[in-house]
C-alpha cells in the first residue's frame, strides 16, 4: 500500500494542485505538460504523430508493445491494473487516460494528489478528433493536432465521395469471436463501414460493440465478415463453419490485423483507405495529400 506521508513528492504534488485550482479561479489555461504518463495506446499513438514525444515519461504496457520506439521508457501497469505508484514516481503533471472504470479510482487518487488527470473519449470519430485537439493543445503541439484533424477529415470526405457510387454490401466487423461481438451503432468504427461504402449488418443492435448471437448473424446475412479478432486461427477457416452464410459461400471473409483496425488512434484516416479497399478491392482514389503533422504515419500491422 502506497505510504502518501512518507511519499517524497507530497510536497510538490501539493503545490501543482494549489497552482491548478489558481490558474482554474483565475480563468487561465494551465502551462503546457511536460512530463506526461500515457496509460492508453491510443493516447501514446496521438503522442508521437503530433510530435510530443519527448513529453512522455512514462506508458502502459500495451502501449510499450505497440510502440517500439518506447520500449525503453518506464511502465506503469497494464490498462486495468495500472500502478498508481508507479505513476507518482515519474512525477507527472498529466496523466491520460481514456474513459473506463477500470481506471476511475486511479484518476480519482491522482487528482486528489494534484496530478492532472485527462481523460479522453474517443468512441464516436468526433470524440476522437476532438481529443486529439485537446491533448495537442496540453502539450503545446495544437497546429499539429489541428493539421492531423484536418487531414483525418479530408481523407474522409475523400473516400466517402469516392465509394458513394458504389454497391454498398452488408457487412459483419467482428472485433471477437467467441463470445461473438461486432461493431455496432455509434462508435468510429460504424462511421468508418459507412464511409467506406458498406452497410453495417449490426447498426441494430444498440450499443458501438454489441454481443451477438449465432442466431442474429444467420439471420444478417452478411455478405462480407470483416474479421478483426485476436484469435489466432485463420479467419476463413474460423468462418467456414457456417458455409450457409453468404459471405462464405463466396469466399468474402477478411481478416483485418487487430492492433491497427481497432486502435481509435491518429491514424484512422490511413486505416480508412484499407477498409474502403477490404470492402470494394484496391483501386479507390487516392487520399488528398496529408496535412503536415509531427510524425509519419505507421507502415502496417504492429
């Protein structure tokens, strides 16, 4: 259990809550983060495209894997058993995280503490967008962020004209297997099927990552299965024990690599162009040229 008496950096976190709840009186921003701990992959990924690296001092486990070039930097736990300990021992004055109540209680602590904690939806694409602006302008990168949201926005007009011609088939985005869940209404992901030119066969059921049931997914019809699970089974031949579905039947099963398709990251206007190309095959028009952001964008599957 964490000793918050004989904690060194009581003093100091005291102080940042006194500076925070002065600057929030006085109705002024507070200065640019410096030392941020990312407990999100998504949040780490939006860190290094509008160059803050050099802010992150600390990342989650997961994003340790995803993000070789952070290998190096201290952990502090995985996304629903973060160490709040290891946290205060970076001495950060931001923290972000996403949105979950696996790390309420941890945001809750820091803040009590005087460390900022940030927490940034990112379900719905405007919610991502919006938080790539708000974390950009906490690290003193905001025409970065702006230029990152502004190419993401053009490349998604940019698809969206370029399938809207197209026949629009029904489609089934499993994000797991067993239990059975796809992507349903709400989230980025249902605005990116429908962008890239297909009809989401689980707009129905409510919620962005429903459960379905073998029942409901004979009943869609799918006549794609766009498969983004981490089994490691291959997806056709997972898919091929329904044979009566028609996106077996003709051989219409994609697998889409997990940590990419499904990171509500920088990048989706990247993983836009390759669903749109799952969807319709390869060809589409080209992206506009992208808006001049802090880092390149990935090359593939990590």
């Amino acid at each position: 259990m964490l000793n918050l008496v004989r904690m060194p950096l009581r003093a100091p976190v005291a102080l940042a809550a006194l500076v925070l709840a002065a600057l929030a009186a006085a109705g002024a921003a507070p200065p640019p983060a410096r030392r941020v701990v990312s407990l999100n992959p998504s949040l780490t990924q939006i860190l290094l495209a509008i160059g803050a690296r050099e802010r992150i001092v600390g990342i989650d486990d997961r994003s340790a894997r995803q993000e070789p070039e952070l290998s190096a930097l201290p952990r502090v736990g995985g996304l629903f058993d973060p160490s709040l300990e290891a946290v205060i021992a970076l001495e950060p004055d931001l923290v972000v995280a996403v949105p979950s109540a696996e790390q309420r209680d941890l945001l809750s602590r820091l803040r009590a503490l005087g460390i900022e904690a940030l927490e940034l939806p990112d379900i719905t694409l405007e919610e991502l967008l919006r938080s790539i602006e708000v974390l950009g302008a906490r690290v003193d990168r905001a025409e970065a962020a702006a230029a990152r949201v502004a190419g993401i926005r053009a490349t998604f007009a940019a698809v969206g004209a370029a399938t809207a011609g197209l026949p629009h088939p029904r489609v089934v985005f499993a994000i797991q297997r067993e239990p059975l869940f796809v992507v349903g209404s709400g989230s980025y992901l249902d605005q990116m099927l429908r962008d890239a030119g297909a009809v989401n066969a689980a707009a129905g059921l409510g919620g962005p990552y429903p459960r379905a049931g073998l029942e409901w997914l004979i009943a869609a019809a799918p006549e794609l299965i766009l498969d983004a699970s981490e089994d490691p089974k291959a997806a056709a031949s997972y898919w091929s024990r329904w044979p009566s579905l028609p996106a077996v039947a003709s051989g219409r099963v994609v697998a889409l690599p997990a940590g990419e398709f499904t990171l509500p990251g920088p990048w989706v206007d990247r993983v836009l162009e390759r669903l749109a190309e799952a969807i319709h095959g390869p060809g589409l028009a080209a992206r506009p040229a992208p808006s001049g952001v802090g880092a390149a964008a990935p090359a593939g599957p990590r």
